[in-house]
C-alpha cells in the first residue's frame, strides 16, 4: 500500500493504499496494535491491519462497489507548519484506521491520498487543483494555518470540491470563503477568545498586550479580543505583530507598554521555544500575567530548560495536553499513540500538538456522517454531501468526539465548542512542570450572531 504524494515515494508501509486494493491506514511512525476489539476499548493507532473484502461488502449502504473513497488530505509536512503536519498527518492515519475497522463509509473502505501544501498559500491552491484534477479525490479535509486555507478555498470553490478544514481561523465563518467551506471539527478564534476574555478580565487583569503572528491568523486574534476586552471593561493597549517566520525576539519584547497588566501571547512556527525562552528572560521575576495559546508551546517539551520563567502562567488549550480523565479522551489518545503527558508513547520527547490536532480526526468522523446520511456514491453527490452536512447540529461527546460535545451552525459552516484554561504549575516535589486545567467553558459562552447564511448562496 502507498501513500500519493509526489514529494514522498512508495513505501509499503505507508497509509495510503492503490485504488485496486482494500486500504486500512496505518503509519511506520505509529504504535503496533494490540489484540483489544475497536468498541472494547483504547488500541494502539496506525498501524496497518489487514481485512479481507467480505468486511465491507456486508454493509454496503451506498451501491455494490468494494472500490475505496479516496479522500485528500492536505498535510503541512514542510514549512512553518511542519510540527503541526507532522502530527495531523498521524491522527489522519489513525482515524483512517478506525473507520475501515469500523466498516468504512457506506462499506466502502476509505484511501488516504496525501499532498504537501509546504505550509504555503501558492502551493496550497496548486495542491488542491491537484487533488481534484490527477489523483480524483471526493474531497479534501486537513488544513490548518489561515493564509493557506483561505488562498486553496478559493480554488475549491472554483472547482466545486468539498473542502473540510481545521483551521480555527474565523474566515469560515466571517462569510468570506465558499459554500464548498467547511470547520466542523474545531471552534474557531473569534469564538475561543469571545469565551475565555472574561475570565481573563476577572482573574488577570484588564490592560492587556498582544503578540500575535503578522498575518491572518494574527489578526483574528487581535481584532476578537481587542472587543471581547472591550466588552468587559478591558483595554488592548499595544499589538506588537510579529512575522511567524522570525528567529529572534528580544527586538520586539522593550514595546511592552510598563502598565501592561497581562500579555496576551499565541505565536506559530519553527522559533516559538525561542519566543517563550526570551519573553521570560526580559521579564525576570517581575513580570505581568501571561496568558498564552497553546499554540506558543505546541509539539515543545515543558521539560525544556528555560520555561521555568513561565510557571504560574496561563494558556488556552483546544483540548487539554494531560489527560484529564474523559473515557472519550483516554480512547482517543490510544488510538493516535499518544501518552497521558502528550508525548508520542513511542519516544517521552516526541511531544504532540494535542491542543490542536483533535481536529483531523472529529472532522473525518463529521465527513464520514455526511456521506453516509447524504447516501454519497460519487462526484455527482457533492453538493447533497454538503447540504447534509448543513443539516447537522450536534456531534455528541464520544469516540467519533473525544474533545467534547459541540454544537454545529449550518448556515455559518462553523463548530462551536468548550475551551480549557490550563495553568503552568511545578509538579509535586519540583521535579518539573504540568498544564492543569483551572477553567472549562460552556458551549454558550462561545456563541456569537452570523455573520453569514451559506445555505443562501450558490454553490
């Protein structure tokens, strides 16, 4: 079996498998499987098993075909993005796993056909073209950082391509992307900063500085808090952008205003142990409240010398780096390979990106609903995939849902679920440091008004 991707060869060992065999994803970088039954409990992810066509042919909903759906996953596999690629690409892989074990979609297996986008807007809308017109995808699900989404969602929509993304930026569901758009698996910026700006207000403090990236993503940030603060009596006092691509901080950090109450910090790329090493040098022992995004520590290891600047300091986590006792959660983390500190249980130094990466595979459980119930067979069925999905409203907690229960605007395209608070504190005996959860919000404290009905536009 092969993976389909012109930057990385054949390899047998791979997820992705030839159009003419029955494909069970798997990954050379993932645990090898235990003899534990799917529904009995937390299996080991990836790793390639082996089931014979009758498995599929028996629950045929959608047509007598044993052919696979090939679906595209645009992975970040190089480029700023390539920790987070990394790690989406595995949780594909695994939930490509559990769906074919669990009877694929409709009976139907599912194939996994990767590209790499290089974490580049250019290349992103290429790669989607790609998808649609050579390898002949149903659709395509995966993408995460904002200015590569929006620039390939315009061309899925040229091309009338399903195009299911996990991005968190608010472009989905501000109305400026596509009714071929959606974000089903993860709450996106305005909703995350609109729920947590009054706990930040209560507990932190109201003056705040923001370091942000300089490009969109940055900018969803800045404008949502800046009038969520607002909101509750706050102030933004200075937004200091900085390019997601810089290797050296100490530049930006003397424009921290002296009656800055609390930095607000969520930076993205290959120097973000750079960035929190320096912010906590400048600050030394009299610092202001941090309050970060995951994002800023994601795929780092807390053990890192250095980060002990940042205990007592806050983050927003998508879905918590330590277990925190859901059987969803325990499930989920099995089946991707992940351990209770979130690292890799192959290698404690291997750390995941797990604020963000649930995504990948509760946007692949929403796909897989949304064939079954749209009664999808091929190309044709497109559009009812997309009206289907439009229809939805909820996606319960659960093993297709490990993050939590969310609820799912249609007319918007957008999932709207609870956030984590975690604080950065030192573990018993001061052997070293752990993220633990201080504050869990409500589904509500996230909604916002439309901005845009989809349903109304032309597809």
């Amino acid at each position: 079996m092969r993976k389909r991707s012109d930057d990385h060869p054949a390899d047998p060992s791979d997820t992705c498998a030839a159009a003419d065999a029955v494909p069970v994803a798997g990954d050379a970088s993932a645990p090898s499987p235990t003899r534990r039954r799917l529904l009995g409990g937390a299996a080991a992810a990836g790793a390639l098993a082996t089931l014979p066509l009758g498995a599929f042919r028996s629950g045929h909903l959608h047509g007598a075909t044993d052919e696979p759906f090939r679906l595209g996953f645009q992975a970040h596999r190089t480029g700023i993005g390539a920790t987070y690629g990394r790690w989406y690409e595995r949780v594909a892989n695994a939930a490509v796993t559990y769906v074919n074990e669990s009877g694929g979609i409709g009976g139907r297996p599912v194939e996994l056909v990767v590209e790499d986008d290089g974490t580049d807007p250019k290349r992103g809308a290429e790669v989607v073209e790609k998808f649609a017109t050579l390898h002949d995808v149903e659709l395509v699900f995966g993408p995460l950082f904002s200015n590569v989404v929006i620039a390939s969602a315009a061309r899925a929509g040229n091309l009338k391509l399903p195009y299911f993304v996990c991005s968190e930026g608010h472009h989905v569901a501000s109305g400026l992307l596509n009714r071929w758009t959606v974000q089903p698996g993860i709450t996106d910026v305005k909703s995350q900063v609109i729920a947590m700006a009054p706990w930040v207000s209560d507990n932190l403090g109201k003056k705040v500085t923001m370091i942000v990236p300089d490009y969109a993503f940055g900018y969803d940030h800045r404008d949502n808090f800046t009038a969520a603060m607002a909101a509750r009596g706050g102030e933004v006092i200075e937004v200091i952008a900085i390019p997601p691509t810089e290797t050296s901080f100490t530049k930006y950090l003397p424009r921290i205003p002296r009656r800055t109450e609390v930095v607000y910090h969520v930076m993205v790329g290959p120097a973000v142990l750079t960035f929190v090493k320096e912010m906590g040098e400048f600050f030394g022992r009299n610092r202001p409240e941090i309050f970060g995004f995951i994002d800023s520590l994601e795929g780092v290891d807390l053990a890192n010398p250095g980060l002990e600047s940042l205990v007592g300091s806050h983050f927003w986590e998508g879905m918590p780096r330590y277990a925190f006792g859901s059987e969803a959660d325990t499930f989920y983390r099995g089946r991707i390979g992940v351990d209770d500190d979130g690292a890799s249980v192959d290698d404690p130094a291997d750390i995941s990106t797990y604020g963000h990466m649930f995504s990948v595979w509760e946007t692949l459980m929403v796909i897989r609903r949304g064939m079954q119930e749209s009664g999808y067979t091929d190309k044709k069925d497109r559009r009812a995939l997309i009206e289907t999905v439009e229809g939805f409203e909820t996606f319960e907690e659960g093993e297709e849902h490990p993050q939590g229960t969310k609820t799912f605007n249609g007319r918007t395209h957008q999932a709207f679920g609870r956030q984590f608070v975690t604080r950065l504190d030192e573990t018993e005996g001061g052997t070293g440091t752990r993220l633990e959860v201080v504050h869990t919000t409500s589904i509500e404290d996230g909604l916002y008004e439309d901005e845009v009905d989809y349903t109304t536009r032309d597809f």
